[in-house]
C-alpha cells in the first residue's frame, strides 16, 4: 500500500509543480484510497453507542453541577527542572467519561499531565485526556488515534479533557466530534486528546497556535504510549484525525513528526475543515457566519505571538469583546457575531487581515512550508468550494497546501467535501455527516498499518 501510495503521489507532484510554475493553481484529483464514503446510519449508532447505553448510567446531581462549577484540583502545576524531556509524564488519573449527563460504561479514561515545548523550544505543560473502549481486546494490541477537534476556545475549563468528564457539555465542538468518535470506537482504536496547554490554567489559551498545538498532540502521544499507565503498547499503529482547529494542529504535527518524535508509528492523517492560511481565512470569515471564529482566532494566537498586543489596536468596544472571549470557550460566544464586519471593532477600521503587527503570526503558521513524513500518508478532505454558510475557509487554499504537500514529495491524498446548500437541502444527513469527517474512517482504516 505504501508503494502504490508513493508511485501515485509522484505523478501528482509532478503535475502540481508544473501548475505551480506555470502560477496556476490546479485542483488535485482524487485520488484517495479507498474513495471517501458517507457512513451508513448504523455505522454510527453502532453496536458500540448501544453498549455504551446499555451498560453506563445518568449522571448522579453532584457529579452533573460539580464540574461546570469547579476546575479540578488535578490540573495544579508542578514546578519544572527544565530537565524533562518532552512527553515525560507528570501525573495522570482514572475518571468516568461524562457527556450530556450520561456516563458510559464501556470507556476506560484517564486524564494526563505532561511536558511538552512552546514554540520557541521552553519546557511547557499541557493536559490531555486518554479513552479506551472496553470490548475485550489486549489494550497492547489497539491502534492509536490521536483525535484533534474543533477544540478552539480561548477560555481556561473548555478543553477535551474537562468537556469529556462533564464541564462543557453544550460545546459544539465536542457534539461534532461524536460520530467520528462513536465510529473510531467501535473499530476498537483508543484516543487521545490533547487540550493544548493546561486545560485549568485561567490566562488566555493559545490553542490557534499550530505549531505549539502540534507538539502538545505529539507529547500527549508520547505520554499515553506508557504500557504501565494505560496498557497502550509503544509500538501501536497511530493514526491522526484533526477537524477545524483540531486539523491545524495536526497538519502541523505530520510536517514536524520526523524531527520532533521520530520514534512515533504515525502511519496516516486525516485534515477535515482546516485553515491552513491564517491571514486568508480572517480576510474570507470577516464579515460572514464566521466573524467571531475569525476574531477568537487573534485571541488564541496572541498567548504565542505577544508581539500582537491584540488590544493596541481594538475600539473600546473590541476591547470589551476580547476581554469577554478570552475568558469563554467556543460556544455560545462565538457565535455572537455572525455577519459583523471586524473592521467596526478595530481602531481606524482597520482590517485584522492586513495588520503589520499580525502579520509574522500569519506567516509562522501558514501550512506548507514544511514537508510532512514520508512515512505518513496524508489525507486532505475540506469544503471543495466556497458555495454555503460553512464556507468560511477559502476552498482554494487547501488545493494550494496539497499542491505544496505533493510538490515535496509527500503521500497526499485529496477527497474534497460537498459542503453546498444544495446538499445541505438534498441530503441532510451526507451534509452533515461528511462536514465533520465521518466519511474519511475507511480510509484512516485502510492506512493505519
């Protein structure tokens, strides 16, 4: 599978380059293998999610209020010699999986503290979450995927490992995530969740961040790849799955995984609605549904890039926004802004697209630049054009990111996703379902050695 996969992305590199030099941007064929499929409705309310009814229970009333009113005591910080070694575990826990109430019974979990590094190469500390379906197979046996949702909020208490244990349970992000979780599940993988960063820390997240989302994932990786913790063999076949905010994350983490964490079995990745140019997605989002994923994405890039100093440049009013978002995860506030064009909130009307003081942010985390591992096979699976409401991220740039990928020699397979109103009002459930990735599972499947 890997030579056939090599042979067919030679011959796409060579017609990338040739478009490439000629200044045109081609759409790439589809090539991917197997060919993307919407998942049938039992594959998704599957034998799994019935196990998962069957065998857990409501919520009691203390363990529904407990989390939303409280951050937990685990996610106080040790001090660091700076001598850790990235992915060094510094302490886990057992906890009962928890969303809308219920608590399944088939999901062993733990969450994760552990190292991992800033942009610059410092010594950080991040948290995860680490679940294990419970259906009778050796844990030393499962494959791992590394599942990165849209896990975009700003705020401290709206990260996987506090959403799935109860604090955040009417964040869509998290709601998204469920098919392809139920799917992953019930093929037996066990996933882990990176929360990039501390998920209890109460300054700014700085989650949009790509390269520093990347090495939290892979660290978290690293950290859950313990036998003695989780039973996980270090060996385990990987495989990534990022959606949105999650998918940048993990375009970065296949471009840095040979220099970063070479010992990782990183067979396949899969990038569902990513942005893999921040400046041309603010320029499309501003003023569209988009506006206020547009406005957070400043906020959670700012924590590493402080040059921005966001505030300089926001009215009172934007200041006030600001203040309220970097406190809030994504739902329900970014979605107050729907339509509001940005420059209304910037000093001189400036446009957030074009600030000089954004502008190295915008470029430090612009996808393409590196060149994922030979070793993983790639597959890009956004919106194939800009023609609904969810369109918020250019369609074109992510043919311009496989053309790049294919240029260097990477194994990239691009299944573009009928994201239009028509399919929306034709056929609902495929909108829906193929939106958030569910039709990308065969292939992950199929790729994961």
């Amino acid at each position: 599978m890997k030579i056939s996969s090599r042979l067919r992305t030679t011959g796409a590199a060579l017609l990338a380059s040739a478009a490439l030099v000629a200044g045109v941007v081609t759409a790439p064929s589809a090539v991917a293998d197997p060919p993307n499929r919407t998942p049938h409705p039992d594959e998704v309310l599957n034998d799994f999610v019935e196990e998962a009814f069957a065998t857990g229970r409501p919520a009691s009333p203390d363990e529904l209020i407990t989390p939303l009113v409280t951050i937990s005591p685990f996610y106080d910080e040790p001090e660091l010699t700076g001598r850790e070694a990235p992915g060094t575990l510094l302490k886990s826990e057992r906890l009962d999986v928890q969303f809308a109430g219920i608590r399944p019974g088939n999901i062993a979990a733990y969450r994760l503290m552990y190292v991992t590094t800033t942009i610059h190469g410092a010594p950080d500390i991040s948290t995860g979450i680490v679940m294990i379906p419970v259906d009778g197979t050796p844990d030393s046996e499962r494959r791992v995927v590394s599942f990165q949702m849209a896990n975009d909020g700003v705020g401290p208490n709206c990260h996987p490992s506090a959403m799935w244990t109860g604090s955040d349970p009417v964040d869509t992000a998290s709601w998204s995530a469920l098919g392809p979780m139920a799917q992953m599940f019930d093929k037996g993988w066990a996933l882990v969740m990176s929360d990039v960063g501390n998920n209890g820390d109460l300054s700014p997240h700085g989650v949009f961040a790509g390269r520093y989302n990347a090495r939290t994932n892979l660290d978290l990786l690293r950290a859950a790849l313990d036998p003695d913790l989780t039973g996980l063999s270090p060996d385990a076949p990987i495989g990534m799955f990022g959606i949105a905010g999650g998918g940048v994350g993990t375009g970065h983490a296949v471009e840095i995984a040979d220099s970063y964490a070479p010992e990782l079995n990183i067979d396949a990745a899969v990038m569902e609605g990513m942005v893999p140019d921040y400046r041309s997605f603010i320029e499309k989002a501003d003023g569209s549904m988009g506006s206020g994923f547009a406005f957070a994405t400043l906020l959670g890039l700012e924590p590493h890039y402080p040059e921005m100093r966001v505030d300089d440049h926001l009215t009172p009013v934007g200041k006030a926004i600001a203040d309220y978002y970097r406190t809030q995860c994504q739902f329900p506030a970014y979605y107050a802004l729907p339509y509001l064009p940005l420059n209304s909130l910037f000093i001189n009307g400036q446009s957030p697209a074009y600030i000089e003081e954004f502008q190295h942010a915008y470029q430090d985390n612009l996808m393409g630049l590196g060149t994922p591992s030979r070793e993983i096979d790639v597959l890009v699976a956004s919106c194939v054009a800009d023609d609904s409401f969810m369109s918020i991220v250019p369609a074109e740039d992510s043919r311009i990111l496989v053309n790049r990928w294919r240029e260097k020699g990477a194994s990239v397979d691009y299944q573009p996703t009928d994201c239009s109103m028509q399919q929306l009002l034709g056929n609902p459930y495929g909108w829906f379902t193929d939106l958030y990735g569910m039709q990308t599972i065969d292939w992950l499947d199929a790729h994961m050695e």
